[in-house]
C-alpha cells in the first residue's frame, strides 16, 4: 500500500487529533533557552520561522538557570537562582507549580536533565558544589555520590541511562566528570587531552558517536571528548557564531545547538554536513541566553503491526508500533504524547474507524495508520504489511425428506454475505442473505424431477454461491442424491 495514499486518507482524522493539543502546540521542532537576565523562557522554530516566549503562569521565573522537558508528559521544568527552587508548568505555560525537592541540596543550581524513564530530575549546584536531583513524582529528592570525580562550581549536565552515567562540567575546575546514577560512587573525570577546556558551561552527549560535547564560556570553542576515552579536540564551528557559549543540545540527526550568552544568540552546525549558522528567534526574547534543550515532533523506530483472525466479523488490533523515547543525554525530547489511529480496507479510510481495535465485517486487505502526537507536532506511520481478511464457505451435513423428496443443505460461511443456490435439476433457483450456518433446501425440477416420481432416486449437481461482504462469489458445487418414497 502507498504511505502517502494512506495519510492523504487520514488527514481529518490527524487534523482532530492535533486540534486535541492544538491550544499547546509549538507545531514545529523547537529549540527552547533560559533568559537568565530577561526572566524568561523563550523558544524558536528550528526551521527559520522565529519564535516566542513561554507565557508562564502559577510559578515565577527569577534568573532562571536550567531548563528540561518530558515530551510525554507535556511538561516544562526550570530551575531558578532568585528562589533557589525548581519549578514546571504545562508546555503552553500553564499550570505552573514547585518541585518537591526536600532531602536534597539547591545551592546556585545551573542546569537540569531529566530522566523520564527514571522518574527523576537532576541539576548542579554551583555554590553548594553538589549534584541532586528530585523524583518527579514530587516525593522529594536526596544528593548523589560523586566519590573521587571533580565538584568545582559544576555548571550543566548529561545523563546517559544506557551507562547508568551522568556527567557535568566543572565551570572552575575546567574538568569534564562524571558518577554513577545508582549513587554508587565510582566517579572520575574525563580524559580531554587534545581539547580546550576553559569555564565549561554545559555538555551534550552523543551517543551514536561516542562523544561528548561542552561549551567553552572563557574562550567561546565548543570542545569534545571521546566517552571511551582517549581524548578529543574541537568541533568545527565555522559559519556560526561561539561568543561565549552556555549549554549545548544535540537534535536527532545530530546538528549541535548552543545559546551565546554573550551575544544573546542560538547558533548550530552539523558536523557531518559542514558551515553552521544563526537560528532566527524573532519574536522571542534574548536577554542572557543560555542552556538550550530540544523539543522535537515523534519519531518511528518500528511500523505498527495488525493482529487478528483472518476471517469476516474478527476483531483486529493495530500496536503503537515502537518510538524514540526522548534523547535525555543529548537535551532532546521527542517522546510520542498521544496517539490516534486510522482503518483502512483496501486503501480507503474507514469512516469513523480510530480506535486501537477494529471490528473487519468485510473481506479484503486492512492496514492502519499510528499517528503519534506531541507538542511539536505528529508522526504518522502505516503497518507494516496489509492484512488479508478473507471468507471462507464449506458444506456440512445433509438431511433429506424423503416423503418430500427434498434434502435440507447446510452452508457453512465466515462473515456475512449473499447465498445463491442454482444448478443441473435443481427447482427454484434460492437467494438469500446468510451469516454463520444457512440452510437451503433443493428441489428437483425437469428431468431429475420425473426420475424422482418414478424412481424415487434422482442426482442433482448443486452449485452455491456466496458473495461476501466486499468481496467477489465464491462458488462451490456438491452432487445430492435426493430419494423420495414410491406410493404402492
């Protein structure tokens, strides 16, 4: 099946869908930054369309100076240095409400990342040179065990899950460290032999590429370190402007975004592909711009699967088929908010069908359509391969009446459909709609019929045709010998 047919068929349902989160949605890949001397939280399009600010309400925002987002729960959370507190808020703004942080430190905190598959957020403590974090589902929080890595006015981290790592720079310290996730201790700093490290202020890790990347505040360079070791250098930045350089996110085909603190500008450049640039953030406030995340629209790893019987009148399901779950170590959130689907049967959108589960009454070939929603925008992607439902007709025991000279025949059918009874010396040719087991029952006429009078034993060649709910007849034939009583 075309993808495009099937999506150009689902269009109102996906615009429904949207309209769901249509009163939040960005509609486009984001980029999102703090705006540590304006007091705002500002984002902009990453296709040049320009931006806007987050019209927070219920929470403040005073010298915000970390930022996170959990694409699945639509949620936005920033911390602040004017109440030394965490806060989120609904990704339009609203909502806005205080983090439970109880049990653990918040002293200067400079950069969050969150771990929505761990149920926590974590930050860095600049003054209090500690790394915390706090669960989300608000029951408080604790700090971690750093044991041997260096804690020197940490400003900005990574977490990478998959490690069971989070690493952060040390703003004064000028390392690269990092500890264990599982408060385990067993820390360390990394080797960055071959790479500028002067007042690094924040870092992104890429894990396709084994690196991780920081952004050198003292000499605006945007350096790298190899996660396995063994050093690093620097990343080629010609094109785009690196004047003093705070935070960095990497989006999902690998293009590094960093705020300019100093020249209140976000800047990007992909590695593979060659000069970066300026984004255009018109609209949108730059007062201190500084540690940017990502917000991306839904991503498809796997193609939804149809499952189900392949006969009329079966329930079948269509999966989610399987997403990216956000990119925590790299600031990226992509993970799918909602999902709404879409019957086809062959090719053509089934009216009023978007549920998970679809009842096919019908023969011919189903498929569906997954759209996953966020607050950037949707995804949709077809099942992978077209599912047959397809009808089936079979006889079942003959009864006859031999005082009538007739024969009862049972017609056995998958879903629903018409019946049509006709052939060689059989009377009265019989339709009629059927679902499940019919009966019919045959006559003889013309010459079998005087063979019967005077015999009492005739051969018809019955033909049954069944003609399926949007599907073509199927015929089968079955030879009855019909026997009838002689008067005496």
């Amino acid at each position: 099946m075309n993808l495009r047919r099937h999506i150009a068929a689902a269009a109102l349902t996906l615009t429904l869908t949207c309209l769901l989160l249509a009163s939040t949605a960005v509609g486009a890949d984001s980029v999102y930054w703090v705006n540590i001397a304006g007091n705002k939280i500002s984002h902009a399009n990453t296709n040049g369309s320009g931006g806007g600010d987050v019209p927070i309400t219920g929470a403040p925002v005073g010298r915000p100076s970390g930022l996170a987002i959990d694409a699945a729960a639509g949620r936005l959370y920033w911390a602040n240095r004017d109440d030394n507190a965490i806060h989120y808020s609904s990704l339009n703004g609203s909502g806005g409400a205080l983090l439970n942080t109880a049990g653990a430190t918040p002293g200067s905190i400079t950069g969050l990342a969150i771990d929505p598959a761990g149920g926590r957020l974590y930050w860095a403590n600049t003054s209090a040179e500690k790394i915390s974090y706090a669960n989300l589902n608000g029951s408080g929080g604790g700090d971690l065990d750093t044991a041997s890595a260096t804690v020197d006015e940490p400003a900005g981290l990574a977490l990478n899950p998959t490690a069971g790592r989070i690493y952060w720079s040390n703003a004064k310290g000028n390392t690269i460290s990092f500890a264990n996730l599982d408060g385990s201790g067993g820390g360390g700093d990394l080797d960055t032999t071959g790479a500028t490290v002067d007042t690094p202020e924040g870092v992104a890790v890429d894990l396709p590429h084994g690196r991780i990347y920081w952004t050198n505040f003292g000499n605006s360079t945007i350096a790298y370190a190899n996660l396995s070791g063994g050093g690093g250098g620097q990343l080629n930045t010609a094109g785009a402007p690196v004047n003093g350089p705070f935070g960095l996110a990497i989006n999902f085909s690998g293009t590094i975004f960093w705020a300019n603190y100093s020249n209140n500008s976000i800047a990007y450049v992909n590695p593979s592909v060659g000069p970066g640039e300026q984004i255009n953030t018109s609209g949108a406030t730059l007062e201190g711009t500084a540690l940017p995340v990502l917000l991306e629209r839904p991503h498809n790893s796997e193609s939804p699967a149809v499952l189900g019987a392949h006969k009329p009148g079966s329930t079948l399901t269509c999966s989610q088929g399987k997403w990216y779950a956000d990119r925590v170590e790299s600031s990226l959130a992509l993970a799918p908010q909602a999902f709404s689907y879409q019957w086809f049967r062959n090719g053509k959108a089934e009216t009023g069908a978007t549920s998970p589960s679809f009842t096919a009454n019908k023969v011919g070939t189903y498929s569906c359509v997954v759209t996953a929603t966020n607050f950037a925008g949707s995804e949709s992607t077809v099942s992978a391969i077209d599912f047959s439902v397809n009808a089936t007709v079979g006889f079942k025991k003959v009864t006859f009446n031999r005082k009538k000279g007739t024969a009862t025949l049972r017609v056995a059918i998958t879903g629903r459909g018409r019946l049509d009874l006709y052939g060689k010396g059989v009377a009265n040719a019989q339709r009629k709609h059927a679902q499940g087991t019919a009966k019919i029952t045959v006559r003889t006429s013309g010459k079998a019929l005087i063979k019967l009078r005077n015999t009492g034993k005739a051969k018809v060649k019955a033909r049954i045709s069944y003609t399926p709910e949007g599907g073509k007849a199927i015929k089968r034939f079955k030879t009855i010998v019909l026997k009838k009583k002689l008067k005496r």
